[in-house]
C-alpha cells in the first residue's frame, strides 16, 4: 500500500485504540491495522469501478440517447421521457426520480449500500451536466444499441462497486423479498409501463426503439455481473476456517455450512490432513463485504464462487441484507 496512506491508517488505529482506552499490544495493533488496510483497498477498488461504470453510463446517454430524444427501461427512462417532454435538466431528474429508491436503499438493503448509491448517481448527475461527450451517430440501429450497451456496462460495473445509479433494482429486490415475484419479473413489468407509457405520449417508433435500447442495456448488466437476482454459492477453503466462520455468521448475519474433508494432495503413503470447509450462499450484492472479511483473516484462502439461479429457506431470505453493512 501507498506508504502515506499506510501512515494515516496507523494514526486512525492508534487514535481508534486511544477512544476505546485499550491497552498497548503489538499483535493485535497489527491486525486492526491490516484489516483497516484491506477495508480502505477494497473501497477504493469499489470506487474506482463506480467511476468507471458513471463514464460509461453518461457516455451511453449524452452520446448516444439524448440527442436523439431516445428511451431506455427504468429510472433513467423515466428521467429521460420527463427530459423529452419538459426541457427540465436531465441531471437534475435522474438525482430526483432516484431518491425515493435511495431512501427505500437505506432502510430495506443498508447504510454502507445506500451512501455509495448517493455518491454513484450524484456522480451521474455532474457527468451528465459537466462532460461534453460527442454525438456518435445519427443511425437510430446503432444508437439503440450502442447507447443501451454503454449505460448498461455502466450499471453493471456500478452494481460491481457495491452500488446503484438506477433505482429500478432496489424496488425490486424489495418487491421479490415481499412477493413470490423474481427481480427479474419485477424489473420487465416497471419496464413494459415505461414502454406503454412512451408509446401513448410520445410514439410508437421511440417506445420501441428504447425495447431495444432496455435489450441491450439488460444483456450487458448480465453479461456483467451475471444477473442481479442471482445467488453465490461460496466455498472457502482456509486454515483459518474457524474465524472465517465466525466472520460470516456474526459480521454479515449469514449462516454457513460445515464440510468434513481431507487434503487431497498428497504424495503416495502420506496421510491425508482432515480440515474444514466453509460453504455459505448469499447475494451477489454482499459479495465484495464478504471477501473483504475473508481477506482480513486470511489473504491466501481459496474462494470458489458459483452463480446459484434461486434459493430457499435457511437464512438467506429471512434475514435482511442490511445485517451485512454495520
């Protein structure tokens, strides 16, 4: 790590332990250390990627959509037919139409969750207002799904850096937890009002027109980060299992699962070391909090990470997600 950064993190554990009235101890001030390190390293990765994914999604819009007067699904879409209809300025509406969404964010999904999704779309919104982003293209073909497929590596990457800059996602995970409807069924129907809407007030080319803009933007969101509404099945294998456990059951409030094994390499006569091996499964959304808390423990654990398509019973849908994010 950079070393002045390294040196503020020290001075944030010794000030840290001061508040708490600890004693001095070298072992555990050097793993409050590192963990603070793995903590700041992970979310300035996350930043990063949420930066990325704010170029791309603007580039997508001032690029492509907007001057064409184009549509695409969701919040965004909403902000965008205002736009076309009012003159009212496009940055202004996407930090207006997503604040109620933020604010369920807060409340149904968690505080660390609903800051950077603050920080993503306000992000966005001086994007969109600030950088002069050329107009590509005059072709509606290519402006469909150009525009859908930049906005949509935009949200992907955003969802990726732990965040949203389109609400439509939490009011579905919202919707799903409280229904027996899937986020993706949530999504299409707040989408197939959007289209009808468009169509009735604007025209029938533009509503599909922007179909293909939202098919586009939704393939990329898949492509990457391989469906929002997807479970991960998690297997690590640590020599530090047990802490690990512990980590996943009282930090992120997920149960886990136990596994008996042996060590399979091993040469011919040597005796097979029995260890554990934890499995959990949780949202694709806690993905980046667990491996951070894995990585404080243990910076060589194997991770296999596995799209699970659905889940049922056990802890994953009966507990919040905000447990994950004190």
């Amino acid at each position: 790590m950079i070393p002045f950064i390294k040196k503020i993190i020290i001075e944030v554990v010794n000030l840290r332990n001061k508040d708490k009235k600890l004693p001095p101890s070298s072992a555990s001030f050097d793993k409050s250390v590192r963990n603070l390190e793995v903590e700041v390293a992970h979310e300035i990765s996350e930043l990063f990627i949420l930066f990325l994914g704010v170029l791309s999604a603007s580039f997508g819009l001032k690029g492509f959509l907007m001057p064409s007067g184009f549509l695409d699904g969701g919040v965004t879409g909403i902000s965008l037919m205002v736009n076309s209809l009012s003159g009212f300025s496009l940055s202004l509406l996407l930090v207006v139409f997503n604040l109620p969404f933020l604010i369920l964010a807060y409340f149904s999904i968690g505080k660390r969750f609903a800051v950077k999704s603050v920080v993503g779309i306000m992000l966005l919104a001086i994007a969109v207002a600030l950088i002069p982003f050329p107009q590509i293209t005059d072709d509606k073909i290519l402006i469909a799904a150009f525009g859908g497929l930049f906005l949509g590596l935009g949200i992907g990457l955003a969802i990726r850096g732990g965040a949203i800059i389109d609400g439509t996602e939490v009011l579905a995970i919202y919707i799903s937890r409280n229904t027996s409807l899937t986020v993706g069924n949530v999504i299409l129907l707040f989408n197939v009002v959007i289209f009808m809407t468009a169509a009735y007030i604007l025209s029938t080319e533009i509503a599909l027109y922007a179909i293909l803009t939202y098919f586009s933007a939704s393939k990329t969101v898949d492509f990457v980060i391989d469906g929002i509404e997807e479970f991960m099945g998690i297997t690590i294998i640590s020599e530090h299992n047990e802490e690990i456990r512990q980590a996943i059951v009282d930090n992120m409030g997920r149960g886990c699962t136990i596994f008996k094994a042996e060590k399979g390499f091993a040469k011919e006569g040597q005796t097979r070391e029995p260890f554990n091996v934890v499995y959990t499964v949780i949202t694709r959304l806690e993905m980046s909090k667990l491996k951070t808390e894995v990585e404080k423990i243990d910076r060589n654990a194997f991770i296999i990470m596995t799209s699970v398509k659905d889940a049922k019973g056990g802890m994953i849908k009966k507990k919040p997600i905000k447990k994950f994010d004190k």
